[in-house]
C-alpha cells in the first residue's frame, strides 16, 4: 500500500506514520528526517538545507522532488511506503508520478499544532523549532499545501481524520478509512 500524509507541522504524521508502517508492514519515509539528516552533512547542499529549514522555508520543489524520487526508486520502497511530508505544494503534487493508493489529512488546528511544537521543541531542542520559524511553517502550510489537499481531494483520494484525538483514536479512524 502506498500512502501520504499531509498534516500541518505538529499534526501528528510521524506518530501515525511509524504507527501504520509497523501494522501494514511497510516502510516509513519522512521528508523532514531527511531534509534534518543532510542538514547535518558538511556540504554545500547539507548547509543550503540547514539554513533554509532554520529560516523556516520549504526546500524548493526542484530539490524536493529529486531527492524523494531518489529515494523511492530505492528497493525497499516498491512494494509499498508511508509517505510523510511530500508531496507539500501543488507542484510536488502535479510532478508526483508514483502511484498513491490513498491521501490521509491529518487535521490539527493552527493552535495545537503550535502548542505541540513549542513541546516538541523544549524536549528535542531542535534549531529549526524556534516560534518564528514554526509560525512561518504554519503559514507555508496554509499557502502551499492547502492547495495539495483540494488537488488529491478532486480526485477522490483525499480522506480527512481528525488529527486532534488521542493517538489510538486517529490510528483506528486511518485503518477505518483504508478500507473504504
């Protein structure tokens, strides 16, 4: 099975992703470990990442899409993943060639996603967490990847879960919604 979710930053994808890669038995990719990850090497497109992610900004489509197709053509990816964090714009979205069985929004209010990144934050600490740098990705998330929601939802893949209940309860309503 090939699934994406798309959550507003905080929405819970990772928990739910690590969650339904262990049940369906398929491989979990995020684009924001990634992206944190090359952040970390000692290069031109380790520090490019690094400061445009500290800024708060999305990786440009170009990059994104290369680097995710990069990573999809590897083996453990063909029989299936759980996608988190791509496609992010509309124009990821229209370049995504892969095929999805279905879209799964995560949806969390502007205030709790706030409230559990500021969380998130004290406990990880991470550089790119700062409250400017999350409003600004709350703001890119309202910009860029509404439109991505309205495109998947046209064509009929888009399943909505209230991203606001416990962990377990938005766990069962996404295996609920897979087999519809």
């Amino acid at each position: 099975m090939k699934i994406v979710l798309i959550a507003i930053q905080g929405g819970g994808k990772s928990t739910q992703g690590n969650l339904l890669s262990a049940k369906l038995k398929v491989p979990y990719l995020s684009t924001g470990h990634i992206f944190r990850e090359l952040a970390k090497e000692h290069n031109p497109l380790g520090r490019y990442i690094k400061e445009t992610m500290s800024a708060g900004y999305l990786i440009p489509d170009d990059k994104t899409i290369e680097i995710v197709d990069e990573y999809l053509a590897r083996p453990e990816y063909q029989t299936g993943y759980i996608l988190d964090g791509f496609p992010r714009t509309l124009v990821q979205a229209e370049a995504f060639k892969e095929p999805i069985d279905i879209v799964i929004y995560l949806k969390v209010s502007d205030e709790e996603a706030l409230h559990r990144l500021m969380i998130k934050n004290g406990q990880e600490g991470r550089p790119d967490n700062t409250a400017a740098a999350i409003q600004k990705r709350i703001e890119s998330f309202h910009r860029f990847t509404e439109p991505v929601l309205d495109y998947y939802r046209k064509k009929g893949m888009l399943r909505e879960v209230d991203g606001e209940k416990t962990i377990e309860e938005i766990h069962q309503e996404i295996m609920d919604s897979l087999t519809k």
